[in-house]
C-alpha cells in the first residue's frame, strides 16, 4: 500500500520518501483517510506505531487543498503534554512542509513569552503547544481559536496525568464551533477519565483500537530482575548499561538527584552517560536531546519528563532503576525502545520499594512479567507478600524490610542477547483489535 491510496498527495508521498519512509503502518493506513473524511478520531495504537504521520498527513494535506476558514487564526492545533514530545511532532511537521509555503510554530513553557507573542503575529497556519503556555496565550488574547479547523491532541491521558483539565477545557471552549475536527491520540488511552474528556472534546469520533494499552509489545523483550538497596541497584545497572548488545540506551529514575548521581557512576565506569532533569533550563534539555540523538553519547538518564517524548532508533535498551507509580507510564518508558518495528530490551529493577508498583503493572499487563538473575549479583530481597502490609514511599534507604521469599522468582540465568540489527519492518507490528467505543456505554 501506499500514501496516495490513502488519498494522500503526490508531494507528500514524495517528501516521506526522502525520509525513507514508503509504506504506511497500521495506524496511519487507518487514520488517514478516516481524518481525511472528517471525522473526529480516538485512536490509541502502540508506541512506535507511527501515530504522529497518522495525524500530521492528514493535516497538512488539509491545510494544502483546502481553504481557511480564517485568515489570521492558526488551522491546526496540536496539543502534546510535555515540551519534548511537543519538539519531536513539530520536528516530523517541520519535515512534511519542507518546500511548502505553510507555517508552523512551536509554543513551549520555558521559552520567552514576548518572543512567542511576536510570532504568533506573523499567523502561523500551525501550532505546536504543550498546554501550560497555550493558555496563558489564550487568556492574554496573543492567540485566538475561533478559526481553528483542526485540533489534535498527541498524548491526552499524559496530558490529564499532568493536571492540565482546566487548559483543555479552555482550548476546546474556544475553538468551539461546528466545522471543528478534533484528533486524540496515544499509546494508553483506557482511563475512565480519557472517556469523560473525550465525550466533551470528541463529536461521534471514529474509534480506531488498535491495540489494548496493556497489550504487551512484541517488539519488546520485558525484563526485571528483583533488587536490594541502591548499591545492588547500581552494581547491576552498571552490569546491563556494559553489555555488548547495548546501543544507546535510556534509563528511568524515580529522582532527579539519582539522576545525576548515577550519570557520575556510569562516567566513573568509562560509560558515556548524561542526566536531563527537568530542572534545567529549556536550552540546555533541548542540546541534552540533540547530543543524544546524533550518538553523542551512550546512556541517557532521565526521570519521566522524556518518557513520552523520544523517538531515537537507536535505542536499543531502556532500563527501569526505580518503577514508575503507574502502570501506563510503565507501557510509554519502555515504548522509547522498539519502535518503527526494530527490537528492543527493557530491563526493569525491582527492590522493595517497587513493589506496590510492580503488583500494579502486573495486574495491567496480565502478569506476564517474569523475574530474572544475574550470576554472581543475585540480592536477598525475594518480594513482599501479597497480605503484608505495603511499604510503600515509607521506607528509606537504610531501613531494612521485612522482605519475605515468595515462591514467584525463577532461578533463570540471563541469556546472551544478540545484537540488535532489525531491519526497518512496520508490517504486522500493530495487530487488529477492535474495541468497543468506550464514551458510548
Ligand atoms: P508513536 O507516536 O506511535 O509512538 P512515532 O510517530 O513517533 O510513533 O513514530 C515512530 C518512528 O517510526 C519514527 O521514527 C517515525 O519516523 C517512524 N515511522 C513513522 N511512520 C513510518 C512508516 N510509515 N514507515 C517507516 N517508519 C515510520
Ligand atoms: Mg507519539
């Protein structure tokens, strides 16, 4: 198949395939000509699934053919909720209008308000927003939405999680007319509280499920490893991030100060490693990123802010050190491995304050996690009884648990890995699974 069958133009189809990319993955195969129609969209499809082509083609080919309806006001809004994805989407559209004569913009917190006031006055014909900054620039009037064609949201349940409820009404009260197309995409969409948002911004959307959220991903080899205390943590981190197999990898802290301690550890080890924590300046992430992406360095550690937000083919391997608190932050740390049909590891750390949120993920993935050893660094933590009590967030460092053995753990050896050259192949990645719409009980 290809993009023109999905009624996509000539030019477009030409500008992917500089890019190297020719067939269209499930999702887009789907969502194309589904946005094309005009329809609202609630899709939810794997990560690396291609969603953001899914909803940037039919956009742009939108804003190609088809009149304005306003000639100052942008035609295309997409929502993202942190400012890494929000680079990463604006970066593929950036791609997609090479040549043209449309414009884009990109609108993040931590950036100069004057400045992003001054552009937006030039009409950009597309904006690329996370929800905070948007808006302000709403409530100041530096930007308005009466003429807005089309409303995309990449990521809305993280955008939710993120405590962005009040924006998002907001945006959709003022873009609120009848010629209006909106878009919700993600990877996790199943919350009851994704349904509730969905029935306000969504007018009979089209459902494409193309897979459940706590599908497990084929393209991804799950592992976890029960841990002791930080120092049994970091003797087997630096175990994995040392395997020959490991191209570039990512690696998932509960903290910011982990993150930084553990880049010194990794640099001490001759490791190439870097923290991005959300607390440095916007410039400084953004060259943290871009070193990242041109293989500038080895290991990337990071705490949520990049869980959604990094789309690198050259990472092989994520690594939990601490869980995530929710199941679904789970599905999107490990997702930025595996992607656009390559292999990929993730390796998640279990100690004992990770084990409310590993009885969470289990139960949202179905239990099909299995726990691992490393010869010569297996701990004495063996996991907590279900009935006990959790210790959760209450214990600290240096107090010990009371950890009791449960028959759960195999004595597997970890297998050699082999390295990782998947060819690029889409098909077949994202298996067929329709659901029931989930606003209309
Ligand atoms: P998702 O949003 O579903 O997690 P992305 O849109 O970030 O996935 O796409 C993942 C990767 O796949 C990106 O590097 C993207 O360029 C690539 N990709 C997208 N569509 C195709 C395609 N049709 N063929 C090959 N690669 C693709
Ligand atoms: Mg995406």
């Amino acid at each position: 198949m290809h993009f023109t069958d999905l009624g996509i133009d000539n030019r477009l189809e030409t500008q992917l395939a500089h890019q190297g990319i020719t067939q269209p993955t499930d999702i887009q195969a789907h969502a194309v000509p589904t946005a094309l129609a005009g329809h609202d969209i609630f899709a939810q499809s794997k990560t690396g699934s291609g969603k953001t082509l899914a909803f940037l083609l039919p956009a742009v080919q939108r804003v190609m053919k088809q009149k304005a309806l306003s000639k100052r006001d942008p035609r295309v809004l997409i929502v993202a909720p942190t400012r890494e994805l929000a680079t990463q989407v604006f970066t593929q559209l950036r791609l997609l209008i090479a040549g043209t004569n449309i414009k884009a913009l990109k609108i993040l917190g931590g950036e100069n308000f004057n400045d992003q006031i001054k552009a937006l006055r030039n009409d950009p014909h597309f904006v690329v927003a996370t929800p905070g900054r948007l808006a302000d620039h709403l409530t100041q009037r530096s930007l308005q939405l009466s003429g807005l064609e089309l409303l995309i949201f990449d990521e809305a349940d993280r955008i939710l999680d993120l405590g962005f409820t009040e924006q998002l009404k907001m945006i959709n009260e003022l873009a609120n007319h009848r010629l209006r197309q909106t878009l919700l995409f993600s990877a996790t969409l199943d919350h009851a509280q994704v349904d509730a948002l969905s029935r306000n911004l969504l007018k009979k959307p089209k459902q494409i499920m193309l897979s459940a959220a706590n599908e497990q991903h084929s393209d991804i080899k799950q592992s976890l490893y029960l841990a002791d205390y930080l120092d049994h943590k970091e003797a087997l981190l630096a175990h994995f991030v040392k395997q020959d197999d490991v191209g570039q990898c990512i690696i998932f802290t509960a903290t910011r100060a982990d993150t930084a301690r553990l880049s010194e550890l990794l640099n001490s080890k001759g490791l190439k490693a870097q923290a991005l924590a959300g607390d440095l300046t916007q410039s400084k992430r953004l060259d943290i990123m871009d070193a990242f992406s041109r293989e500038n360095f080895k290991v990337l550690i990071t705490t949520d802010v990049a869980s959604r937000g990094l789309d690198l083919l050259s990472v092989t391997h994520v690594i939990n050190f601490d869980l995530p608190k929710h199941a679904e932050e789970y599905v999107h740390r490990i997702g930025r491995t595996g992607r656009a049909g390559f292999k990929g590891t993730a390796i998640s750390l279990v100690g004992p304050k990770d084990w409310p949120s590993y009885k969470a993920i289990k139960s949202f993935l179905n239990d099909e996690l299995e726990f691992h050893t490393v010869e010569g660094l297996t701990g004495k933590f063996k996991g907590l009884r279900d009935k006990k009590p959790q210790v959760q967030n209450k214990v600290n460092d240096k107090v010990k648990p009371k950890a009791k053995a449960t028959p759960k753990r195999k004595a597997k050896p970890k297998k050699p890995q082999a390295p990782i050259k998947a060819p690029l192949n889409i098909d077949g990645d994202a298996p067929m699974r329709r659901r029931k719409k989930p606003e209309q009980e």
